[in-house]
C-alpha cells in the first residue's frame, strides 16, 4: 500500500504523468484464468488510486499480463510473480 500511495503523490505533484497499471500472475493455474485475474489485480489499483487519491481515471491504464512476464523465470509459480506494476506512457 505504501507504492501506490507513493505512486498516487506522483500523479498529483506531476499531472502530465499518465501511467499503465499492469497485472502479473504466477504460471500456476490456467492461462485464461491468469489473464482474468491479472487484469483483476490491476483493475483494484486502478480503482484504489482513482476512489482513494482522486486520480483521474483517463491518467491511468489497467493491463493484465497474466503469466506471460515473470520476474523469476527459474521458477514461474514463484510468489513473486503475482504483483502490480506501473510503467509512465510515452506521450
């Protein structure tokens, strides 16, 4: 919760700053399953920063991964893989 407080201070001190929100699983479970709940996860930041912080909603995109972009490729069910990360769009 800290991130994406830090995260929302970000979009409020900068408001050019437009950001994709994306969702990440791990490979465990079916790959239509990821996909849903990766775009899942990203869809609750993106309501927390807009219902919480007041962040515009046309600022941010919600994008779910799924499994497809693992951080520890050794171990693709590794817990690590399950998260939410943000990437500033190019204008």
């Amino acid at each position: 919760m800290a991130y994406v407080a830090a995260i929302a201070v970000a979009l409020q001190q900068d408001p050019g700053l437009k950001i994709t929100v994306e969702g990440h699983t791990d490979s465990a479970g079916t790959p239509r399953g990821n996909l849903m709940l990766s775009w899942e996860r990203a869809f609750a930041v993106f309501r927390l920063l807009v219902d919480r912080y007041g962040i515009d909603p046309a600022r941010l995109m919600p994008v779910g991964k799924g499994c497809n972009e693992p951080l520890v490729d050794t171990v693709s069910a590794h817990p690590l893989n399950r998260r939410v990360q943000f990437r500033a769009m190019l204008s």
